[in-house]
C-alpha cells in the first residue's frame, strides 16, 4: 500500500496521505514523496490546482515520533524534509487546497496551514503540538501561524500547544473554511472545480503577490525554525519527552 496515493481527476490533482493506522503520520520518505509530487505538479499541465488530505480519521499528526529512542532518528535532515514541503507548497504557481479532514498537528499543521485555502471539516482540529515533547513548531508555522491570526494567538497557540477546533481556527482567521462532516466532501470538491476551472495565469500571480505581502519573513523563519530546532534534538527535555509521549505520560522537563 503507497503511503501517498494519487491521482489527477478533472484538472485537480489529489495527494492523500496513506498511513490512516498511524493518523498519517510523517516518514521521512513519505515527506520526500510528497514534496516530489508538489514539486511535480508545477511541470504538469494536466494539473490545474492541488490538493492534499488524508485518509481515515486524521489529516496528519505530524512527524512520526513512534518506536523506541525515537528522538535519535531525528536530525537537521528533518526539519530541510519539512521545509521542502513548505516550499513546494508556498512555490508552486497553483493553488494548493488542504482538504483538512482530521485533526491536523505538529508538522501536519504547518502544511496545512501552508495551503492556499484550507477547508476543514468539524471534525478536524489544529495543533502546533512541539512544545509537548520540548521542540519549537516548524515548517514554516512560526511565520505562517502569526501572518494569519497575529503574534498574540500565534505565541498561545504554539507555546501552549492547545488545540483549535476547525470553527475556532476559522473564527481566529486561521483557515478559510470549516463546515460540517457530512457538507465537507461537497465543499472541497465546489472549491476544487471551482479553482480548476479559473484562469491559471491569475491565479499564479495573484498567490504570488499575497505571499510576497504576507510571508516575506517565511525564508528566514524556516532557517530559524532549523537552527533552533536542530540545538533541541540534542536535548534531554527532548528524549524525556518523547519518552513521555510514548508512555502516555505527562513530561518532567528540566531544561537540560
């Protein structure tokens, strides 16, 4: 079974995350196929928008932290997969949609939050989670996180790691839209066609000029994001952490 399933269908191409056993949860060659397949998508004229979701009941919880001493497997290698996402995503001359099915966390999040339109069911919730195992959010998310609902709700929800239900983030301006379970299918699928259908060259420019207003920050923030995350991984809040979470305990950090 392909971790990442897709298809082209009517102009739109869908890039559904197949790990649904695992809350589609990041491997590192699944994040190196799906930066490929966004990057693919720019060559492809078949391709008139993109969108990416997952299977079962989450959109992705992020980087998979399962195993034992899961933190030794985990370098500055990590955060340049997260990153390449990011800017396949932000630099792709379409329009991405995130078809935000589940809940959406860690690394998971910032893709998403990525997306040019994020359309999200109630199901779905949104959680920058890194502070729980002693990490900082990546992926883009502490530039993209801030430009969308301002430093003051960016800082809470990052440092707090609390998760934002879909109506909360579309309240707070995170996402563009969030509807109901049983309208969600239908919603992406309007939005889908409906940017399928639209002019391709505006449609470039004008992704271009709103991330050239809103991101001019988001270059600097993923070396940011790398520089500080890569000192993190050597820590011992980090080990303890993921220790924590993978004995469902609360962490006992003493910032070392």
């Amino acid at each position: 079974m392909a971790e990442l399933e897709s298809r082209v269908e009517d102009g739109a191409l869908w890039l559904t995350l197949n790990r649904p056993e695992a809350y589609n949860a990041l491997t590192d060659e699944l994040a190196v196929t799906l930066a490929e397949a966004l990057e693919g998508a720019g060559a492809d004229d078949d391709v008139r928008v993109v969108v990416v979701t997952g299977s079962g009941a989450a959109f992705s919880a992020g980087a998979d932290i399962s195993g034992e001493h899961s933190h030794e497997r985990f370098d500055a290698s990590t955060m340049d997969r997260a990153s390449r996402i990011i800017r396949a995503v932000t630099g792709l001359p379409k329009p991405v949609v995130a078809a935000v099915n589940g809940v959406a966390a860690g690394v998971g999040c910032s893709a998403a939050l990525a997306a040019d339109v994020v359309v999200a069911n109630e199901s779905a919730s949104f959680l920058l989670a890194f502070t729980r195992i002693g990490l900082m959010p990546d992926g883009g998310a502490t530039a993209t996180v801030a430009a969308s609902i301002g430093r003051a709700r960016a800082m809470r929800m990052a440092l707090l790691a609390e998760p934002l239900s879909a109506r909360e983030a579309h309240a707070a301006g995170l996402i563009a839209t969030a509807v109901a379970d049983d309208a969600f299918d239908a919603e992406v699928d309007r939005v889908v066609r409906r940017l399928a259908a639209g002019p391709p060259l505006a449609f470039a420019a004008t992704k271009k000029a709103v991330n050239a207003a809103t991101l001019t920050d988001l270059e600097a923030a993923l070396e940011r994001e790398k520089s500080g995350q890569t000192v993190l991984l050597g820590t011992a809040d980090l080990a303890e952490g993921m220790r924590a979470f993978a004995e469902k305990r609360r962490p006992e950090f003493r910032g070392e």
